[in-house]
C-alpha cells in the first residue's frame, strides 16, 4: 500500500515536472509520517524515500532511535522538521534535524543558532512564510521576509536554504496556486537583493491534496502525509 501510494505520488510528481518543463530530480518528497509508527517509515524507506518530515520534537525524537540503525546500511535517512518549533525545544531539535522548515522568528533562529553552535553544527532552515493569512498561525509575512534574512544573515551557525508555506485547505488545488507563486517570487525577489553570498534554492510547498500544482509553480520539496501513509 505505501510503495503504490509513493509510486502514484512520483508518477504525479513526474507529470507536473514535465508539465512545467522541469527536471524531476529537482523535486524531494518529505515522507511526513507524523502519528506513524516507525514500522510504516520503514516500509516507505525500503520503497525508496529518503527524507522523513515530522512536526514534533519528541515524536520524532522517539522514531530517531528506533530507526538509526538504517543509517549504517545503504541509506542515510534526511530528517525534517515541518511543524512549529518552540524555542525551548531546540536543543533537541539540533541533534536530530537536518533540515528545519519552520523558522517563524529571529529569536527561534538566534536559538538554533546558539545550540547548534554546541554541536559545532551549521543548521541548514528554511524560513516559513506565512503566503495567506488563514492557513498558519506561524510564519513571516512575504514583505518581511528580506528584513529577516538579513537580520539574522550574521549568525554563524544558520544556513537558511530556502523558503517554506503552508497554503490555506481548498477543495480545489488550482486555488492554491497563487500561494505557491507567491513564495517563489518571494525567493527570486530575496535573491535579487543579494542579502547573502549565496542564493536561496529550496522551496517547500506542497501537501497531499496540492502537490501537483505545487511542483508546477517550482516546488523543490513536497510534504507529503496522507498521499504515502493514507488516511
Ligand atoms: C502534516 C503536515 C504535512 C502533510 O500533510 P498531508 O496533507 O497529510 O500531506 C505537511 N506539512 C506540514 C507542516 C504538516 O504538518
């Protein structure tokens, strides 16, 4: 059941792409596995998924453990944070995740800049955007975006890669486009203020019922919950 659900879920990734005249290599999918049991991840890792999403520290903290042993085998297995980080979490947060999708703060950023500095660790982040005002209660506003990234451009142990959003739930997912372009436009406009010595690559967008419309706006990751583990 979870190999077909990723084999449809590629296949969809893959029309999308060629849609949009885009390389389907570019496109990560984020196994978000979130109220999962680790049995189920491994069933999505042996059908060839790499990347595991989870929206809480513990939860994830707990599925770590059990599955670290993949790691020594044929796969390194990417860990995700995708839910809302409380700066009280951080310092297991940085032992765990590579990539963090949810900076919603300078102060959550000059946390996980303070432990991964512990860990002699460069945090790779995402920035959340907030794209509309009802989807998230987290998240920076598009016209703040800039100002953030540079505020917290000095903080050694930060590597922002990228922008991230939640779009709003619509029954119809061409209604979710304009969030969608509305963060890779955020991207393009932050690179084209050179703020850093590099440019912002990832955008992470994208849920079960929207992903197709998300990779055709240029989606570098998609988090995909129901649409693997079912439900
Ligand atoms: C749960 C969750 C997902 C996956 O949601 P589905 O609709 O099940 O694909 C993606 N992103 C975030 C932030 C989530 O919390």
């Amino acid at each position: 059941m979870i190999k077909e659900n990723i084999l449809k879920a590629e296949q969809r990734i893959r029309a999308a792409c060629s849609r949009a005249g885009r390389d389907f290599s570019a496109v990560t999918i984020v196994a978000v596995s979130k109220g999962r049991p680790p049995e189920e991840i491994s069933a999505a890792l042996a059908a060839g998924i790499t990347d595991i999403g989870e929206n809480r520290v513990q939860e994830a903290a707990l599925k770590y453990k059990k599955l670290i042993t993949y790691n020594s085998e044929l796969i390194t297995i990417k860990w995700h944070m995708v839910g809302h980080l409380q700066t009280n979490k951080v310092k297991d947060a940085v032992k765990i995740f590579d990539l963090i999708h949810s900076l919603d703060s300078v102060r959550l950023a000059e946390e996980i800049d303070k432990q991964a500095a512990r860990l002699n660790k460069i945090q790779d982040v995402l920035m959340e955007v907030k794209t509309s005002p009802e989807a998230a209660k987290s998240g920076i506003k598009p016209d703040q975006a800039a100002r953030v990234i540079k505020e917290i451009s000095g903080l050694k142990n930060i590597r922002m890669r990228g922008l991230m959003t939640i779009a709003p739930a619509v029954s119809n997912p061409e209604d979710a486009r304009p969030y969608f372009r509305m963060l890779r436009e955020a991207k393009d406009r932050i690179n084209n203020l050179r703020l850093m010595t590099y440019d912002l690559q990832l955008l992470s967008m994208g849920m079960s019922d929207d992903f197709a419309v998300a990779v055709e706006e240029g989606a570098t990751m998609v988090r995909l919950g129901r649409a693997i583990f079912g439900g």
